[in-house]
C-alpha cells in the first residue's frame, strides 16, 4: 500500500498508472502529500470518484495530473483548480463525464501546457477554441472526432491556432 505517514508527505512524483490494487483506502494517504506536484492514476478504476476530488483538493501544488479512464467529472477539475491556476499538463482522456464546463474553467489556466481530451465526448469544439486562444502557453490539445468535434472542426483548429498541435483520434 501507499504509506504517506512516514515521508511520504514529501512526495513531489508518483505514477500510480494502471495499478489495479490501488482502492479508495490507499489513495486517501495521497490527501498528506502537500508537496505532490505529479500525479498519475490513468487506468486505476477501482479509485471512486469521491476519493479523487479529496486527493486533487488535498494536493495543493499538483501540476500535472494524468486522470484517464478515472472516475471524474467537471466537480473533480473545479476542485483541482480551486486556489490556483497553475495546473501545466492535464490528461482526461476517457473522462466520459467531462464537459464544456471543466474546459471554460480550464481556460483560465494560464500555464497549461498540454491537454488531452480523447474520449470526453461531451466537450464542444466552441469550448476547445476558447481554452486554446486562452492559455497562450498551450502547446497540445488532443481530441477525438465525436457528436461534438468533427474531422472538419480539427482541420479548423489546426489552421487557425497554428501555434498548437491538435492531433487527431477517431474513436
């Protein structure tokens, strides 16, 4: 298990992706470790939702954040942006419960560097134009073709936001 009680409040990196025996139990040790700049649970799916908004607002100095396939939704980037703005790099891919609303707040991350919204079907291509002119640090945005975002709207992003790469998925 994960064992914060003794140094671990110090952590500054943890990549926790794809451990399947990480459970709600465990991941609450996460909410000591105020120093936890990196954190990745892509693929820990049996981490519930609640548990994860504890841990992105329990980690005040989290910068990048890899949540794919996890069990979020537009509360869980509320309270990751709750008291700061400096969230850099933020992968919800799969995140099928994301919508224009966690995106309009992202927009006002003015050092988000990367963004991957693969799978977040409910997100608009109006939203993805707005975080893209926004965030003047953006370098990627990978989204997928969907009810949303078509193979068009991604030619357009790519001609008139030439400074960010907007590469493409069909899902």
């Amino acid at each position: 298990g994960i064992n914060a009680e003794y140094g671990g409040v110090r952590l500054q990196s943890l990549d926790l992706g794809f451990c399947n025996r990480v459970t709600d139990k465990s991941a609450h040790m996460l909410t000591r470790c105020i120093d936890l700049k990196y954190l990745q649970l892509e693929g820990c799916s049996d981490i519930s939702r609640e548990s994860i908004d504890k841990i992105v607002s329990g980690c005040p100095k989290l910068t990048k954040i890899g949540m794919a396939g996890c069990r979020v939704d537009d509360n869980t980037v509320s309270l990751l942006l709750q008291n700061k703005s400096s969230v850099e790099a933020l992968v919800l891919s799969g995140c099928s419960d994301i919508t224009d609303q966690s995106i309009d707040k992202l927009s006002k991350c003015s050092n988000l560097r990367f963004i991957i919204l693969r799978g977040c079907m409910k997100v608009t291509v109006t939203s993805v134009v707005q975080l893209a002119h926004s965030c003047p640090n953006l370098e990627l945005v990978h989204v997928s073709q969907g009810p949303n975002i078509t193979s068009a709207d991604i030619d357009k992003l790519r001609k008139i936001l030439p400074r960010t790469l907007f590469p493409s998925t069909v899902d």
